[in-house]
C-alpha cells in the first residue's frame, strides 16, 4: 500500500508527477526526448535499458512496467531476466555487454567507474554521444525507481501491462491539459484493469 494518502493500489507515477506539476511536470518532456528521441539507441534498445537498471535496483513497478513495453517492442523478457541475473551469459549481441556493464556500475556502484569503463564501449563501436544517452537512462531510471519506491508504489501485473502498453503506443510525452482531464483517465484505466484481471 502506498505511503500518502492520496495514492491508492492502483496509483501510478503519473499519480505523483499529477500531483506535483510545478516541479515534475518537465520530467515528461525530458523523458520523451531521452526515451523516445533521436539516438543511435532504438526505442526497444531504451526500454530494454530502463528494465535493467530496474531490475538491479529491485523496482517492482518499474521494472514490471519497462519490461512490459521492451516486450512489446519484440523483446522477450526472458533476455531482461539473464541480463539481470548474469550479462556475460545473457542473449544478446557481444558489442552490447559493456553497455549493460557500464550501466550495472553506474547503478550500483558510480564512483567506481573508471576511464577503462567507457573504452570498453568505444572499443565496440559505440560513439561520445551513445555513452550519454546510455548515462541519461541509467539516471532517469534510477531516479524513477527511488521516486516510484520513496512513495510506496509496487503495482501489480495489470497496470504493468496497462502502462507498458500505453508507453509502447504514446511514448511519454503529456499533454498540458491532462490536469483537466485526470479523473476521467482514472475512470478508463479503473475500467481496463478490472478487465484485465477477469481475463
């Protein structure tokens, strides 16, 4: 159950930024650009990257959500499962491991990083510019998982799936009117969960 009164189990982080425009309202621009915006990265290569750092971090909202979209861009996620749990043996191709690694780091252990860590990327071809999109989802989403866990929201496979959904079509842009329209979302995403659980 979430911590503040005005979340509930079926809240999610649109709850917390809604709630508080004035400051976390540009949240969704920059998250738009970084997830969604021009990048040697494809947006299901984002995605995946987002599960990741989620997972490491233990974020069940947000790793069951970014799990949910990576799937539906075509990746399974048995390949985010082994990516967690051991990215030498993981499915994927070999010039993307020091990306994983570098991002685990960046995680769970920042200060560690060393110049070797970047190398490694370069030596495979990745660019400058491809290490900071790499650098700017692994603090979006470690931002994102503290900020989903500070408030108490763990979700459930529903509104993974809801949200994932939502995200792989819309991507993660708002519109400036959705105050206006918030409770009316609530009322259609109330309604699509009920769905989903009696399927």
């Amino acid at each position: 159950m979430p911590f503040f009164k005005h979340l509930d189990d079926l809240s999610d982080i649109t709850d917390i930024t809604w709630n508080d425009r004035k400051r976390l309202g540009p949240l969704d621009e920059a998250s738009q650009k970084i997830m969604r915006g021009k990048s040697s990265f494809t947006s299901a290569q984002k995605e995946v990257f987002a599960a990741f750092v989620s997972g490491l971090n233990a974020c069940s909202f947000c790793y069951g959500s970014h799990a949910e979209v990576a799937n539906n861009f075509g990746i399974p996620k048995k390949t985010i499962e082994a990516l967690v749990e051991d990215i030498d043996s993981a499915p994927i191709a070999s010039n993307e491991k020091p990306l994983f690694q570098y991002l685990k780091k960046l995680t769970l252990s920042p200060s560690k990083l060393i110049q070797e860590d970047a190398d490694k990327i370069f030596r495979e071809g990745w660019s400058e510019q491809d290490l900071q999109d790499l650098i700017l989802i692994g603090c979006l989403f470690n931002f994102y998982n503290r900020l989903l866990d500070g408030h108490g929201i763990k979700g459930n496979q529903a509104i993974y799936q809801f949200g994932g959904a939502h995200l792989h079509k819309n991507g993660y842009g708002v519109p400036w009117f959705i105050g206006l329209i918030k409770n009316y979302i609530k009322k259609i995403k109330i309604k699509k969960l009920k769905e989903a659980e009696t399927k």
